[in-house]
C-alpha cells in the first residue's frame, strides 16, 4: 500500500485542523472521499475527542463494575454453562446485546467501556461451548468467523484492532492440525503457522490497496481493514518474540519476578534442528529478507547502491541463522514503505528481539555466534561511519565535515555501545562472583533423557530435594514462580560437601548455624534447583552418561548456579 494511501487506526480526532485540511482534499483528490467532504464532516464523524486518561480511569471503573455481575451470573448458572446449552445461549444473547450496544454512535464512554468486557465475556463462553463440543480447531474457525463479523459491525478503530489480533491467533489454531495429525510434533509446525498468519496479512493489505479509492463500497472496505490488519500484525509479532525465545540479558536482567519468569518459560526455543527441515527454514527466511531488501530499494530509490545492498546481505546472513528474523524484517520493511510509524517501531523491536535471541540457540557453539555477530556489527559500523563521512551531494566537503563535528551521532553511538558493554560485564561479574566467592554444594542427581533431537546433546536433571512443607503447594510452581515467591531448599553439608535435605520453606526465614538456603526455580509446573538440563557437545554423551551430583556454587542470599558435574567420587567432569 502506498504511502499516501495509508489510514491511521486511531481516527483523525487528533490530528492538527491544517493537517486535516491538506488530508481531507488529497482524499478528495484521489477519489477516496465524495467531493463535498470538508474537514468540519470528518470532524463531526470522528466525534468529541477523548483524552486517554479520562478514557482510562472510566474503564477502570466500567470493569470493577462488570466484575461483580459477572461473579453472580456465573454463581447463579454455572452449572448449566459447563455441562449444559448455557454457554451456548448466554454467550450468544451476550455477545449480540453488547455488539449492538457499541455500534450505537453516541453511547456514553462509560457504557461503551462496561459493554466490551461483556463482548468480551460473551465470546469466551461461546468459544468455550464450542472447543468443548467441536474440538479446538472447529471453533477457532468459527470464531473467527464471529470476530470478523463482530468488526464489520462495530465502527470502533481501538475495538477492530483488538479483534484483528484475536482473530489472527484463532487462524492460527484453526490451521494448527492438532496433537495427533501427521505434523503435530514437526519442528516446522510452528514456524509455518506464523508464516501462514504472516501470508494472510499481506494478502489484507493487498487486498486493502487495490479496494482504496474505488467508490463507498471500495473505501468501507480499506477503512475496516486498516484496524484489523493492525491488530493482525501485533498479533503476528507477539507470536514471533515468543517462539523466537528471550533475548540477549533481558531474562536475567528482569531476574526472578513475574517478568523474567515470563521469560524464562518463553525461552523454550522452537527446534528446527533436523537437517532438511533446517535448511528449508533457513532458505525461506534468506528469501524473505531478501524481498524486504528489493521492497525498500523500489520504494527508496535512495538505497538504490552498493552500501545498501551490503547491508541487505548481512540481514540476510543473520536470517540464515535465525529462521523467525526473515519475517520480523518483511514485516518492518511493509510498514516502514506504507508510513504505518507504529507498527513499523513494534516490527523494529521485533527484528531486535529475535537477533538478541540468537545468543541463546544451542544449535550453534559460541565461538560461532560470537564472530558472526561481531563480523555483522563491525561491517555495518563501517557502512554507518563511511555514509556519515561521504560528503552529500550538493554540499561542499568542508561544509559537510564541520556538520559531522558537530553531530551527537558518533557520541550516541558511543555510549550505546558502552551501555551495551556495561550491561554484559555487570551480568558476567556477578556470576563470576558467585563461581568464585559461593559455597561448593554437591547435590546428588539422576540423569533422564541423555539427547535432544532439537536442543543438541544434554542430559535432563532431577536433583534430589525435601519434602515440601503444607504451605508449598508443588502443583502452583508456575503461578508461584511468576508471582516471585520462591520457595527455600534448606540442608546441611556432609564431611564430603554432599547436601543432606532438612526442609523446604516458603519464605527467607532465619537459618540454623551449619545451614544454607537454595532458592528453587519454577520449571515445566514443579520446582528445581536452577536449571533441569545440563548441554555438553555432541557426541561427549558416554562421558557425562558417569555424572551422579550437580556441583553449585551457593551464595549465602540462596541464588545459586550449577558450575559443572561430578561422578560418584565428586570428581569432576570434563574438567
């Protein structure tokens, strides 16, 4: 979509009235609005601008409303919604009174605010009787159904923008072939069905282009799907940060709240792993980014020289390692040519996240991510650095030079990278801190699964630990994790440094003299010490097949990290 053609989802309220003016007659111009159309008319049809605090504070009180009429609905026909046709008929009366209700122009904010958590509470337990009847994939398709028609019904940009992202996630558990197809457990699964969420966004913007301009019909269509294919795209990036894992330091910078856990638990890396599945994925995601370079170069011809096109070709070495970032800089590149800022700043962050995740993909050894990261930054700071320098055209040498002196480019660039650096040595040192200065601690273990077709060659650790008290609740170490409430591990050491278990505690009570604290980390719903997987490189699986403890380095506020391993000697290996 050109860039003239492009529709703000949020509406025109805020726009300067000289803006809108030269908006209004270009739209005139270009036939996408009637030539009577003045600015007073796309004035009175946005309505009364609505300052986002006052917005806020009323929806607040519309939801703390809603709740408690939602608390009794559910006491008085619970029942009949789980196991009987309630979800069917009450979900379906909901949702259509509260549909009608917004499509209302002049309803108060209040009521407009108290009518989406009952849209919302109406499409929940519609879905709910669906997927209980129908399977998972059989209700997102109707659901989907259900939220395009509740779009075109309801002329809220804010509302169609959230339908668009719902609507993108029910696409793709509609195309998702469930836990028993063919594909269930391929490593592709996933990668295909954010590609396929990604397809059908192009083909709206497409389709979005070729209907703006032509006629009423033609111009509806392009403004209800401006909203909507935002909300898509949110949706799609959300789905590319989470399968693409955490990124560089956030995890660990977030440490054990509700954000690093979050994290943490998105970290599972999707495999793509096995040999011919990965270099297709890594052949489509070069391809991808290659037609983002040749979508920007038409678009700019200014990029239309051998600078860009380098750094064309760096984008696309990083997509051969990173399967997900090929999307990321399509993405970022549509809605950087189309002017949707925005979007273009959510797809940036993005392309930023996935490359920052590289530095967790097991597939490739460090000394491998690290030249080809380093390799990629110094040759774009050369490009950086030999643009700056070349004098524009136009603009004589000396003029040019004195306005690089006096730029804040060079020093921004500085102390980015410094930043950059300070945070990785602030998270390197306390580590080393903790190798150096904590307890030695030896817990025993057993070993479960010694390979991973998808994660290299590791062993799966189940670390011995005490019985929980009554307070601890081991099927919440999800929710309790989040929350940052981490439970204690408390014991004593032997003659040998082997721990001996004495209790498991809920909160940093005081210890006995001769006892040590480890703090448990959520994983998979339970809990255990730091980490339930040991990497070593491949084909090393006889060697550490002898390891019989995990050998912890203890600092005394309970943080701990596993440093290595040891055989029924405490003798370690691979060391």
């Amino acid at each position: 979509m050109s860039g003239e053609h492009s529709l703000d989802p949020a509406g025109t309220a805020a726009v300067k009235p000289s803006a809108l003016d030269a908006i209004v007659q270009n739209a005139v111009a270009q036939g996408v609005l009637p030539a009577h159309a003045t600015a007073a008319d796309a004035r009175k049809a946005t309505g009364p601008a609505r300052p986002w605090p006052v917005v806020l504070l009323t929806a607040l009180g519309a939801w703390l409303a809603a709740l408690p009429l939602l608390a009794l609905f559910a006491l008085l026909f619970g029942e009949w919604i789980v196991d009987g046709a309630g979800a069917y008929f009450i979900g379906a009366a909901v949702l259509a009174g509260s549909t009608a209700a917004l499509r209302k122009a002049d309803l108060p904010i209040f009521l407009e605010q108290l009518a989406f958590p009952a849209l919302l509470t109406g499409a929940l337990l519609l879905g709910f009787a669906l997927g209980r009847d129908m399977g998972a994939q059989p209700a997102a398709a109707v659901m989907l159904v259900v939220a395009l028609a509740v779009a075109v019904l309801v002329p809220l940009p804010w509302l169609r923008t959230l339908l668009g992202a719902g609507a993108a996630v029910l696409f793709a558990v509609a195309i998702w072939p469930g836990s028993h197809g063919r594909w269930a457990l391929s490593p592709l699964l996933p990668w295909g069905m954010v590609h396929g969420v990604l397809a059908v966004w192009v083909g709206l913007l497409l389709w979005q282009r070729q209907a703006l301009g032509r006629g009423d019909m033609g111009n509806r269509v392009a403004v209800l799907l401006e909203p909507l294919t935002c909300g898509w795209l949110l949706a799609l990036i959300w789905g590319l940060c989470g399968l693409s894992g955490q990124t560089f330091l956030v995890g660990g910078a977030l440490g054990a709240g509700i954000g690093g856990e979050l994290l943490r638990e998105a970290g599972q890396e999707v495999g793509l792993r096995t040999h011919a599945l990965q270099r297709t994925v890594q052949a489509a995601s070069v391809l991808l980014a290659l037609g983002a370079a040749a979508l920007a170069q038409r678009a700019w011809p200014a990029l239309r020289q051998p600078r860009a096109a380098v750094v064309a070709l760096v984008l696309a070495l990083l997509c051969w390692f990173s399967p997900l970032l090929g999307c990321a800089l399509l993405t970022l590149v549509v809605t950087c040519t189309t002017r949707r800022w925005g979007q273009a700043t959510a797809a940036a962050l993005a392309s930023a996240w996935i490359m920052g995740g590289f530095y967790y993909q097991l597939a490739w050894p460090l000394a491998t991510k690290a030249m080809v990261l380093v390799g990629c930054g110094a040759l774009l700071g050369v490009l950086a650095w030999s643009a700056l320098r070349t004098p524009r055209s136009g603009v004589p040498a000396t003029v040019a030079a004195r306005h690089w002196d006096h730029r804040l480019g060079p020093w921004l660039l500085g102390l980015s990278a410094l930043a950059t650096v300070a945070v990785a040595n602030i998270a390197i040192a306390d580590k080393e801190h903790t190798i150096a200065n904590g307890q030695k601690v030896y817990v025993p273990l057993a070993p479960m699964d010694p390979r991973s077709l998808m994660q290299g060659d590791y062993m799966r650790l189940d670390f011995t630990l005490p019985p929980p008290n009554e307070t601890i609740d081991l099927r919440n170490a999800g929710v309790e994790g989040l929350l940052g409430s981490r439970p204690y591990a408390v014991g004593r050491l032997d003659a040998r440094g082997v721990v001996a278990w004495e209790r498991m505690e809920k909160y940093d009570t005081p210890l006995s003299p001769g006892e040590f604290r480890i703090q448990l980390t959520p994983k998979d719903g339970d809990w255990t010490l730091v980490t339930d997987a040991w990497y070593f490189a491949e084909g090393d699986a006889s060697l550490w097949e002898k390891a019989r403890f995990g050998e912890f380095r203890v600092q005394p506020d309970g943080k701990a990290l596993l440093v290595g391993m040891a055989d029924d000697q405490l003798v370690p290996i691979g060391r």
